[in-house]
C-alpha cells in the first residue's frame, strides 16, 4: 500500500503531519513518540528576532478544545539555526519551517537565510500575523498582501512553498487562488478561528487580550468546509488542518480534497496522536481494499445536481 506523497520538490513518507506551534521543534516531543514515523513536522514559528509572546493568561480550555493566545513565542532565527536545525536534520521525516514575519522584507529576510541551511525540505509561511507597516492589519485578511508575499517568496526559492490561510475572512477560496497565482506549491487551513472565553466570577475575559485563537475538535466542520470550497477552487494540493484527533477525522479531510493532514491540538493531549492517527489510516486502507491513499483525496460522493451555496458542483472543477 502506498501512503507516501510528493508535494512540490518535498517528499513523504505518508500524509500526516504535525501542525506548528504544537510540536515545539521537535525535541520536546521526542521523548512521547516516534518522531521518525511522521509524514513531517511543521517547526513552531520563527520569527527574525526572538519573541517572548503575549503576557499570562494565554491558554485556556473549551468544552471542545481549546484559547491560545501565545502571541508567536519563539528563539529567533539566529538560536532556531545553531540551536533546533542540528536535531531536526537527524530525523528520518520531512522538515517544514513555518515562518512568521511582520513585514514582507522580514519574510524575505528569513526565507533567504534558511536557504543558505540543509535539512529543510519546505516553508509554510504564517500569513496570520500583524503587518505593522499596515497598522497591525493581518497579512492573511488582505488577498493582495498575500499575493505580494506569495510571489515574492516564490523568487527566491526552489523548496516547496506552502501559504497557511486564516479562515477569518469572508472567501478563502479566493486567497488559495491568488496565492496557486502567485506559485505557491501548496495551500494549508485552517489556522485558528478567533474565539473568546469569560470568567464571570471575577467578570474578566480569562485571556490577556481578550480574545484568542480556537482550535481542537470544536472548529472540525468548519475546517471541513473551507478545506472542501478550496478544493474546488484550485488545482494545487490542500494540507487540512482543524480539530484532527482520530484516523476518522483524517479520512474526512482526504475525502473533502485535502492531499495530506496536519495534527496539532490533539498533540496537547497525547504527544503519540499523529502517530496513532497514520496506523489507523493505513489500517483503514487495507480493510477497505485500497492500494494507495490517494485514491480518497477528493472521493467524497455527493448527488447529482447538489451543491451547497458558495461551492462548485461536483465534477465542474477545472483541473490543471
């Protein structure tokens, strides 16, 4: 049975990844589990200069999830080079490195200095982030923003270049189709929804600014959805992300039209998730008399003449 997938100029073994920002870089998950068993692993964010992140309180638990307001807390580029690359290289998976900016030079900056470094196969660029030349407007909110980002990127590199979509605007289709414009190898979504918690004892929102970014299984439909519009938007393969914490949930997504999986919440809870999650897969492939998993990417059957407002009708999407 093949499980393995080429995505641009990136190799995997299989189709499940584990999702940035809930992995650390690695290391820190490497004691729980079988690293060397991941499709990939997308590294915590980097970001030019160190971040400390937002003040306490910045994680809280939902009935079906969970707040994070971390505010990209992470080393910096120079101490993810020297400190967190030299591990990462040993590991028998896929490298991805996320990249958090907050000005598209800062983009460029960062992209062009880990081009100068191996063991990385691929870039997912976070394009939720605050453009402070735009007054703090996310990059990710603006399709323009993400299409100079997108091409400028695309110039200066050969690795596979995979743009994370924030589903906090009104069409993502229209964002995945400028950046399969721009060159973009991939599209990943969904990142956080903005969501928000109240201690109505002492009448404060629990989170330090207030409002927060919901993740877990809570936001799985409606990551299924986006995941499904954008598959019949575009040609270029989709990574679903959003509340995957079974090899159902998995199999859901493959079927809506994502080409591969990210975990990331689920990890949280058991760093073995993803792990758990590719033998479930690849059980379900074998029972189910499929020789390789690509045959359920898009093979959601859906009647004649249906589509749900806002979506192509099946059949009717132009391939490249």
């Amino acid at each position: 049975m093949n499980t393995s997938y080429t995505l641009g100029s990136m190799h995997l073994k299989n189709r499940v990844l584990v999702a940035s920002g809930t992995f650390g870089y690695g290391n820190e998950a490497a004691p729980y589990t079988d690293i060397n068993a991941l499709g990939g692993i997308v590294t915590k964010s980097v970001s030019m200069l160190p971040r400390q992140g937002n003040a306490p309180t910045r994680i809280a638990e939902t009935p079906a999830g969970m707040l994070n307001s971390i505010g990209l807390a992470n080393v910096g580029l120079d101490a993810f080079i020297a400190e967190k690359l030299p591990f990462l290289r040993d590991i028998d998976t896929s490298i991805i490195v996320n990249i958090a900016a907050s000005s598209t030079d800062e983009y460029i900056d960062i992209l062009e200095r880990l081009e100068d470094e191996d063991g990385i196969e691929a870039y997912e660029i976070n394009v939720s982030c605050p453009n402070v030349k735009e007054g703090g407007l996310n990059f990710g909110t603006r399709c323009d923003m993400t299409e100079t980002i997108t091409r400028e990127l695309r110039k200066r590199t050969k690795r596979t270049l995979i743009i994370k979509l924030t589903p906090n605007v009104t069409h993502i289709a229209d964002f995945a189709k400028a950046c399969e414009d721009e060159g973009a190898d991939a599209v990943s979504l969904i990142n956080t929804l903005v969501g928000m918690a109240v201690n109505i004892q002492t009448r404060r929102p629990v989170l330090s600014t207030i409002t927060g970014g919901l993740s877990g299984p809570a936001i799985k439909p409606v990551a299924l959805a986006k995941v499904f519009q954008v598959y019949n938007a575009v040609s270029i393969p989709i990574i679903g992300i959003g509340g995957i914490t079974t090899w159902q949930d998995a199999i859901e997504f493959l079927l809506v039209g994502a080409a591969a999986v990210q975990v990331g919440t689920a990890s949280f809870r058991d760093p073995d998730a993803a792990v758990k999650i590719i033998a479930g897969m690849e059980t379900y492939c074998r029972e189910q008399g499929i020789e390789d998993i690509q045959e359920l990417v898009g093979g959601l059957h859906i009647d004649a003449g249906v589509a749900a407002p806002g979506f192509v009708k099946a059949g009717e999407k132009e391939k490249a």
